[in-house]
C-alpha cells in the first residue's frame, strides 16, 4: 500500500465518523449543522475521488467519470431525505442509500479498496433514486441536483452501465437489497 492508498483510508474513515456525528444530529433534530456535516462528507469524498483518479490517470478510463457521480449522489439522496414532498416510504428507501454509503463492510469496501469502492453505492443510489421516480416528481430531483448533466439523464446512463461498472454477480446482490 502507498502513501497515496493511505491517505485515502485516512479520508474514508474521517467520512464515516462524519456520518455518524450526522446522522445523531439529524435525529435530534439540528438539521443545519447535519447539512454542514453532510456537505463536508461531500467535499471529501469528492476530493478523494479526484485523488484516486489523478494517480490512476488513463487507467480509471470511464469508470472514472461514473466514480466523479458518487458524491452528487449522496447530496442528493441527503437533500431527498430531508425535504417534505418526498413520502416518508421514499425517505426510507433514501435513507437506506445513504447509510450503504458509510456501511464500512459493503460490497466493494472503500476501507479496503479506496475510492473505486464507491461504484457499489453509486449504483445502489441510483436504483433508489430511478426506484422513488414511480412517486416523487423528477423536477424534486432535479432541484436537488449538483451534477452537470441532468439527473435522469445520469441515472440513465448508470444504469446502463451498471453491469459493466460492478459486475453481474454485484449488481445482482444490489438489486435484491433495494
């Protein structure tokens, strides 16, 4: 492991303590600090992400692109989770994508992996967000929505290539999760 891979590790477990500190918060209640706690989550990932890809240069290929979309993904299951036109069945659901992200032993574990280990939650984000489409207007999610290109467009375009980005075996297990 080089210092480089270490540094990510680093960056994932201050992301999971992160969470944790927001999620207690979230449940008593001080909903703006969790949303500062949130988006320091989201400035991390990111700037692992973009890390990860620098040393990997060519080889992460399009599947670096794809990994660029996990952090506009936990923001917007986040926002999803705490805005009141979104059904408490969705929130839920939304929730649920967003402890998998922190979930230290899923199934491409960033702690052993690095930031490549987030594919795994991109996926499971996305089919819970193309999953609440059935019941909660897209413009909801769009409002919400800090990628460059349109979400439905993005959650599309993942899930395409999904199979490719995790595996059959993997996404076959993320869809009997949701």
């Amino acid at each position: 492991m080089d210092q480089s891979d270490d540094e990510d590790t680093e960056q994932i477990d201050a992301n999971e303590a992160d969470f944790g500190v927001a999620m207690s918060e979230a449940a008593e209640g001080s909903e703006s600090y969790s949303k500062e706690r949130a988006n320091r989550f989201y400035d991390r990932m990111r700037e692992g992400i973009r890390r990860y890809l620098e040393n990997k240069g060519s080889l992460a290929g399009k599947t670096g692109e794809y990994l660029m979309l996990a952090p506009d993904v936990f923001v917007l299951l986040w926002r999803l989770v705490n805005d009141s036109r979104v059904n408490a069945k969705n929130k839920v659901m939304l929730g649920s994508g967003l402890a998998y992200y922190f979930f230290p032993l899923d199934i491409m574990p960033e702690g052993f992996l690095g930031p490549i280990g987030y594919i795994d939650d991109l996926v499971f984000g996305v089919y819970l967000l193309n999953k609440i489409l059935a019941d909660t207007d897209a413009a909801i999610l769009r409002e919400h929505w800090s990628g460059s290109e349109d979400i439905l467009t993005s959650i599309q375009n993942v899930l395409n290539a999904a199979d490719n980005l995790v595996g059959s075996e993997i996404l076959g297990r993320i869809k009997k999760s949701k």
